[in-house]
C-alpha cells in the first residue's frame, strides 16, 4: 500500500495500478490455499475417525432446522397453518386453537 502511495505521488500510476492487482492476487491466493487446508484437514479427520483412530480438533457439524408441520384433522395432508387458513386438499378451515396433530421435522 505504502509503495502504490509512493507510485502515485511519482506520476506512475500504471505500476500503482500493477501493484494493487498484484496486492489482490496475493490476498485472493491466500484465501483460497487457507480454504484448501481448512477442507484437506476436515477429510483427514473424518477418514482417521471412519477408521477408528485418533484425531485432534473437531469435526464441522451441518446446521438442522426444525420446521413446524401441521397435519389437517379431516383429511391428513400436511399444511402450513401460517401461509394458509384452510387445507389445500379437501378445503377444511383452520381455526385458531383447534388444530391438531402437531409434528416437528427436520430439512
């Protein structure tokens, strides 16, 4: 940074220019070689705890959400209570409180 300062205070901005993309390049290598070993290190555990054997660090974990399912009591099709006031597929009307069958799933 100090020498594209020094560059421009020159009157060259061509190699100013040169070495911010050349900044860039660097920081964006050092990104991606990081990435690469976070992920190489990550299969290495999992292989060494497939195995059986011993590893350190931990083991990334994926993130699971529970979504609120609601049964129709009529007919038993699934259905959002909060997207809709009666079921899609026989046309029952939900009221607030009477709904029933409640069941919780993970996507």
């Amino acid at each position: 940074m100090i020498a594209v300062l020094f560059m421009l205070d020159a009157n060259q901005p061509a190699w100013a220019v040169a070495c911010l993309i050349a900044g860039a390049v660097s920081v964006l290598q050092g990104i991606a070689i990081n990435m690469l070993f976070k992920a190489g290190a990550e299969v290495t555990r999992l292989l060494k705890k497939s195995n059986g054997l011993k590893f350190s660090g931990e083991i990334s974990q994926p993130v699971i959400r529970v979504v609120a399912d609601y049964v129709c009591s009529v007919c038993g099709a699934s259905a959002n209570v909060d997207a809709q006031t009666k079921c899609y597929k026989c046309g029952a009307r939900f009221e607030p409180g009477s709904i029933k069958g409640k069941t919780e799933s993970s996507s």
